[in-house]
C-alpha cells in the first residue's frame, strides 16, 4: 500500500521532473542568446512568442512544478473523498449492528416475559389440584398467549408493509379520524374517557389525502391508543386535522405526564420501551408501525413533548394532500 | 357421509403442534392421518383418499404449495386447507391461486381450523373440481375471471379497487356460506385492524355500488345481522 503510494507520487511529481530536466538541458547545451520561438495554431488565430534560453529553461521548470503541484494536490484529495466516504460506510454499518443487536435484545426480552408466564402457569395446572387454581392457571397462559399473538401479529404487520404495494385511492381524512375514535372505543384504557375530534369547517369540502385509508386509520388508532395508554382519566386526548395548502396536518395531542427528553429520539424504534413505560401493555411495535405506514404515504411524523407545565405530548403526522381535478 | 366421520390428512412438519391437533380433531369426531413432510402428505393423499387435507406450507422434502400444486395436476380435488406459515400477502395470493379450498394463518385457535374443516366439508362436491381451484366464476350476469383480476357485470368491466376485488372473490368461491367479518379480514386484508368492522362495511359498500346490488333486496350479497355476509346468487365454475 506504501509502496503503491511512492510509485503514484513519483507518477504525479514527473512533470516536475521533465521541466527540471528541461531546463538542466536548456542550459548546459544551448547558446544562452538562441531565441526560441513557440508557434501556436489555434485555426485563425496564431500567437508567436519568443524569448532566450534561459527564460525558457525557467519556464519549463515552473510549469512542471506547477503542474506537479496540482496533480499532487487532487491525488489528496481524492484520498480523503475515498477516506471519508469509507468511515462514513463503517459508522452506517457499526449503526445497523447496533440497531439489529438492540432490536434481537429488546424482542427477547418482550418474549421472555409472557414464556415466563406460560411456564409458570403450566407448572401450576400440573401440580395444583383446586379447580379455582387451576382455572387461574388457564385464564394467565391465556393472558400470555394473547400478549404473544399481538407482538407476533405487530411483527408480521411491519414486516408485511415493507414487502406489499399500498393501495392508493383518495381517503377522506374526517371519516378516517371518526373511525380511528370510534375504534379506540373498545380499548379498555378509554373506560370512562372522551377523545376529542376536532375538524374544521372551513375550507369545505375538507381536503383528501391518496393512500391506504385502512393502513391510516391503523396508524391514527395506533397513536390514539397510545396517548390513552400514557394519560390517566383527567387528562384530555384531542385529535385534530388541519391543511396548509401544502399537507394535511393530523394531530393526537394529550395532556399526559409526557416523555422524558431522552426517549424522544428514540420512540419510534422498533420494540422500543421508555423508561416510564416499561410496565404498560402492548407491543412496543406501535409507534415503529405509524413511522413505516406514513413514510409508505410520502409523509412525515414527529413529536414534541414536554413533562413541565404546560405538559404534554403531541404527535404530528404530515402526509400530502390529494391534487384537485 | 357426515363430516363426523371423515378422514382428515394432517401434514406438519412441527410435532408440538400435530400433537396437539390431531387428539383435538380426533376428539372431534374425525379420524387423523399425521405426515411431516410433503412428499409423505402427497403419497397418503394418494393412497388413503381423504375427504380433506390439512397441508402446512413450509414442510422438508417438499412445501405445502408443490404438493397441492402436484395433486391437481393429477386431477385429485381433494379439499384443501393451507396453513401458512409465514402469513405473506403473496402467500396468500398464491394460496388461491393453486387452488387451495381455504387457508389459516398460523398462530390460530384450533376452533377456528374446526370451523373451515367443517365449512370446506360441507360445501365439497366429492370428485369435482372445487371453485376455488377455478379460473373463471360466473354468478348470472355477474363474471369474475381471477387471472384477470376484472370482473363485469352484463359484459361491461366494473371498477373495483383491489381490496373490493378480493372482497368479492372471497365470497364466489365459499357462496351460500355466512362469512363473518373478522374472517373477510383474515383472507382478505390479512391482518387484524383495529376499526375492522367498519373497514369490511366500507368495501362492502364499495361492493354492492359497483354491482348495483340493493341491501334490501339483494341480488348477490346478503347481510347477515350480527354475522357477516353471505353470497347468495349461483356460482359456476368455468376454466
């Protein structure tokens, strides 16, 4: 590799040496007076210019050591370009170990908790005699295979969605957000709450979005059941649409606890678990799959949270509106 | 012959899981052939003529898929469950398109893989070619030609999204069947969603606009309160 390195220096360097030896030559065997003259053709125009040995022999040797100068110069920097881009290659790879190694240590331990469950509750049906034990035993392997099925089914989910086309069809983004309420109704976290949808009047008819309207309907559900999740009966949920001309804005704001600073770059990892979250049901595949459907819909979302007064958190999801015509 | 007393060919690869299921088929009231692998199921399939094949898709020695594949070829229509494993899109694409009679994702309850046993049963027609294995469905002025992906309706094509398609394939090839919501949503969108009842009323409504096809007195799709659906018009298989 040094080696190469000398060869390619004494490669770029020779311009220097042929204008050094030039100019040796010039003045050791030509006449110090002999004019010379260089002609050149460029079609009509023809520049002659003339000059002494000596300051020709000068000449040469700038020129190559000019050109050398040059040469050596882009020889650096394209070694650096090619240094860089190598350590930038190496950070994205050491980054992808470290996302698929976090990712294999997260899912084992969401699986290990309900095994452990399984486990416990099997040993319990063998060796308990109690009918009521026994019928606890059954309903907890059944809690396990539950919470199983879903991190399973979440999987597959973001599996599925990176291998098969969405459809893209205009969706009505009012009707969407009433279904996506309207379904969080059943969630055992909504007893006794109300989710605010709030839809302005004006322009009218509100605009549309192109996409998968079941596959964003999941992703509105998906935030909502989180924001019921991390909120306790007082706080308020709101979802709430809104247009710019340029995007159709979605919100679920709450008025929780909200994230801790040092969670917020990271919640929508896959498997991902905060650190006040690490005893709440569900997946921790939710937020992964809202991130993957809007991407899939050219759009973006993001969140803002604060845990000091005025507290909360809100998550934005910005997807393109539909073209009118 | 009741389906009480049928005999079901059951091939997994995972014995944990025909373990399982055979005593709970037996218990049933059927009677279990266990293989575990693809080219055991093809020649018991051969051998023993059972009334249906349960076939996991991912088998050694030969999948699910090739073995159905080859049974059809040899003109054997035995009823088919596929069980697939990995739960793709393009599985289950392909799940109907070699013909297979109905097909259950993996992890399932056991009651439900009774359920479409007994489904598929009742709905076979021993020795025929069953309409899941067909090409082209016809339903009086109603035509769904699968390869295709169009139907048309008095020979004008009508407009259907590919979801809405599906719909309407799914309920052609188990007509006169009640099909509930949450199993349209397995076949069809593959996976549970949380407002899914109101997505399959969405496509259903979709549906019956493009067929023209009155609720109230229905021609092809009838609502069953509280259940799901149910294709009521004659299919014929052609193709």
């Amino acid at each position: 590799m040094q080696k190469k390195r000398w060869i390619n220096l004494f490669l770029l360097s020779l311009p220097l040496w042929v204008g050094l030896l030039s100019g040796i030559l010039a003045q050791s065997f030509l006449q110090p007076e002999l004019p010379v003259l260089f002609q050149t053709d460029l079609g009509i125009a023809a520049f002659v210019f003339g000059g002494v040995v000596r300051q020709w022999a000068l000449f040469a040797f700038a020129l190559g050591f000019l050109v050398s100068l040059v040469l050596v110069f882009l020889y650096y920097w394209d070694i650096r370009s090619v240094r860089q881009a190598k350590i930038l290659i190496m950070e994205s790879l050491r980054e992808g170990e470290q996302s698929r190694r976090s990712f294999l240590r997260r899912l084992d331990h969401e699986i290990k908790n309900p095994l452990m469950g399984l486990r416990a509750a099997l040993v319990n049906l063998q060796e308990s005699q109690a009918a009521d034990e026994r019928q606890h035993a059954v309903e907890n392997a059944g809690r396990a295979v539950a919470r199983l099925s879903r991190l399973l089914a979440d999987l597959r989910k973001l599996s599925d969605l990176g291998e098969r086309p969405i459809e893209r069809a205009r969706v009505d983004v009012p009707d969407l957000l009433q279904d996506a309420v309207d379904a969080a109704h059943v969630l055992p976290a909504y007893d006794g709450r109300e989710v605010s949808l709030l839809i302005p009047r004006v322009p009218s008819p509100f605009p549309s979005v192109t996409g998968d309207r079941d596959l964003l309907v999941l992703a509105v559900y998906n935030l909502i059941e989180n924001a019921l999740k991390f909120t306790s009966a007082e706080d308020s949920v709101e979802v709430r649409a809104s247009e710019d001309g340029q995007a159709m804005v979605i919100e679920v704001a709450d008025s929780g606890v909200g994230i801790p600073e040092e969670d917020v770059p990271k919640i929508f990892e896959e498997l991902y678990r905060g650190s006040n979250t690490l005893s709440t049901e569900g997946s921790g595949l939710g937020l992964a799959l809202v991130k993957r459907i809007i991407a899939l819909h050219d759009g973006k979302v993001h969140v803002r949270s604060s845990q000091a007064e005025p507290r909360g958190t809100v998550f934005t999801i910005r997807l393109p509106v539909t073209k009118r015509g | 012959m009741s389906p009480e007393r049928s005999t079901l060919l059951l091939a997994d690869d995972d014995p944990t899981i025909a373990d399982s299921l055979a005593p709970f088929l037996e218990r049933a009231g059927f009677h279990v052939l266990v293989v575990s692998d693809g080219l055991s199921a093809l020649e018991k399939a051969q051998a023993h003529h059972p009334q249906l094949i349960i076939l996991d898709v991912l088998m050694p020695r030969m999948d699910g898929r090739e073995v159905l594949r080859r049974l059809r070829r040899s003109h054997i229509w035995t009823p088919t469950i596929l069980l697939t494993q990995v739960g793709e899109a393009s599985e289950r694409a392909l799940a109907l398109e070699e013909g297979a009679d109905d097909y259950l994702n993996k992890p399932f309850d056991p009651h439900e893989l009774l359920a479409r046993i007994r489904a598929v049963l009742r709905r076979a027609r021993p020795g025929e070619r069953s309409l899941s294995a067909a090409w082209l469905l016809t339903a009086t002025d109603l035509s769904l030609d699968r390869r295709a992906r169009r139907a048309t309706l008095d020979g004008e094509t009508i407009d259907l999204t590919p979801k809405a398609l599906a719909v309407l394939e799914y309920l052609m090839t188990h007509p006169d069947e009640a099909i509930t919501r949450e199993r349209l949503l397995e076949a069809v969108w593959g996976w549970e969603y949380p407002a899914g009842t109101r997505t399959v009323d969405t496509r259903m409504a979709e549906l019956r606009r493009a067929l023209d096809d009155d609720p109230a007195k229905p021609r092809f799709i009838e609502t069953i309160s509280g259940e799901g659906y149910r294709f009521i018009a004659h299919v014929e298989a052609e193709g």
